[in-house]
C-alpha cells in the first residue's frame, strides 16, 4: 500500500498524477506488469462514482484533494481517502449544527463534549474525514447517509448502529504547520 501526497497542485495535473501514483504502486508491489499495459489502463466510475482501473482488480485506489494537497492512496484491496483543509484562513463554522445534520449520535455527543473551539474543530474534520474515508472504501457514496454509521465508537473503528463492523481499519492524522493545517483519513482493509 503506498500513500502519494502532492502539494501545490496545477489544475488539469489529476490524471497525469493518477497514472504517476499507479507506475509508482506498480513497481514498490513488484507487480508484473509492463509499462506499455499501464499505457493502456482505462479508468471508469462505479455506480456510485468511485473510479477504478477497468478490468483490474488487483490495484485499488482512493483520490482526494483539498487546497494545498492532492493525495491518492493505493492498495490491492479496497481502500477509503478522505483529506480537508483546516488552515487558519478557512472560515469559521458552527460544527456541532453541522454535526446534527450529518453526525450519528455517539460523534455529535464527542463534540459538544469538546471545552473549545479548536478542539471542536479538531474533533469534527477527524470524524468528517474517516466517514468520509468509509464511504469511499465502501464504494457507495455519501449517499448512504452520513448519519447510519459512526467514526468514533468503538474507537478506530466503524461502527453501524450498536454494531461494530469487522471493516476497515481507520486511520487519521494531520499535515501542515504544527499538524493544524490537513486532516487526512484513510480506510484500509484490516489485515
């Protein structure tokens, strides 16, 4: 599994990287496959628009991008990336009655329980990128509802109702200045 991060991204640079990051996945796994059939990748949308390689099942991957960062993650299973802006110039926003629109119970009780602004801040972008990293490792959109399933509980996993799913292991961390400027999520398969 390799995770490629590019800053500063130009627009009109995503596939080009795309097929960078693929090569890259390609020779650090040792896959057999020749340059000229990676010339020849096409790439397509599922039914609820996650991209994928046609006709290759063995090479997974996850794209997201926010302000500063293009990240894309490859495995070769199904795999979730999520990544969000969290600098000091974006705008302030009233994230628990965003939290009551789009949260599950357990996330929006972690966030009143926040004591400031910064931590609440915090805590959101990590639970809005894991779930946002599920739903991409699930393939079915954000149309399955936000709200039908927790980030949080129990810890590092997912959780549907009172259920803990078996799937995916969550992972999040931040990048940028003093660790405050991204929050990066990625959904993996657990081993």
């Amino acid at each position: 599994m390799i995770l490629y991060l590019k800053r500063d991204l130009c627009a009109g640079q995503g596939r080009a990287l795309l097929r960078r990051a693929v090569k890259e996945y390609v020779a650090a796994e040792g896959l057999n496959i020749s340059l000229e059939e990676q010339s020849g990748f096409e790439f397509g949308l599922g039914d609820f628009g996650k991209p994928y390689i046609r006709g290759r099942r063995d090479i997974c991957f996850s794209i997201s991008h926010s302000m500063r960062y293009w990240a894309c993650l490859l495995h070769g299973e199904e795999v979730g990336l999520d990544i969000e802006y969290m600098g000091e110039d974006r705008k302030r926003r009233d994230f628990v009655r965003i939290a009551r629109r789009f949260f599950a119970p357990d996330e929006i009780r972690l966030l009143e329980a926040c004591d400031t602004p910064e931590a609440k801040e915090r805590s959101f972008y990590s639970i809005w990128t894991r779930k946002e990293a599920y739903v991409k490792y699930s393939g079915r959109g954000m149309g399955q509802g936000l709200s039908a399933f927790s980030a949080v509980s129990p810890p590092a996993d997912v959780a549907v109702g009172a259920v803990a799913l078996a799937e995916p292991l969550m992972v999040s961390y931040c990048l940028g200045k003093d660790g405050k400027e991204h929050e990066i999520a990625m959904a993996v398969k657990r081993l």
